[in-house]
C-alpha cells in the first residue's frame, strides 16, 4: 500500500469502511490532522480506481463490452457490448 497525499487523493475513490470492508482491496492511503489533536492523524484509505475516469468520453464507440455468467446455467456466457 503506498502512502499520497491529500492533493493526490482526490483522484481517486475512498474505500467505505463499514463492518464488512475488506482493507486488502486498498492500494493508496492518506494521513491528515485529527479534530482530536495535533499528535492524532487520521488515515483515510483508497481503491485504485479513479473518480470520473470515464467523465467526458464523447468519441465514437464509446461503450462497454461484457461477458456474463451465471450459476444457474454453469458453461453458458452471455457476450454482448452496450454504448
């Protein structure tokens, strides 16, 4: 896990830390002050994905390509694409 700062994070998306989050999908990590005091830092973690990576994707052929499977029909795919 590699350690960015602040200005770096905001490109990308914070890890939900609820009951169930798994901190090995986390790839990047901040610290910044804490409201409880000047020798308390928070960490705040992040996925590698980035936020808005596909805002502003106006060319032709601008789509998705997928490959579906299902447990109910073990060895059948569903390939198909959507733009």
């Amino acid at each position: 896990m590699q350690r960015i700062t602040i200005q770096e994070a905001e490109h990308f998306v914070p890890l939900d830390l609820d009951e169930h989050a798994d901190i090995t999908k986390a790839r990047y990590f901040t610290l910044s002050p804490s409201k409880r005091g000047p020798e308390w830092e928070d960490v705040t973690y992040y996925l590698h994905r980035r936020v808005n990576q596909y805002e502003g994707r106006l060319q032709d052929g601008d789509g998705w390509v997928y490959i579906l499977a299902t447990p109910s029909q073990p060895g059948m795919y569903k390939m198909g694409y959507t733009d």
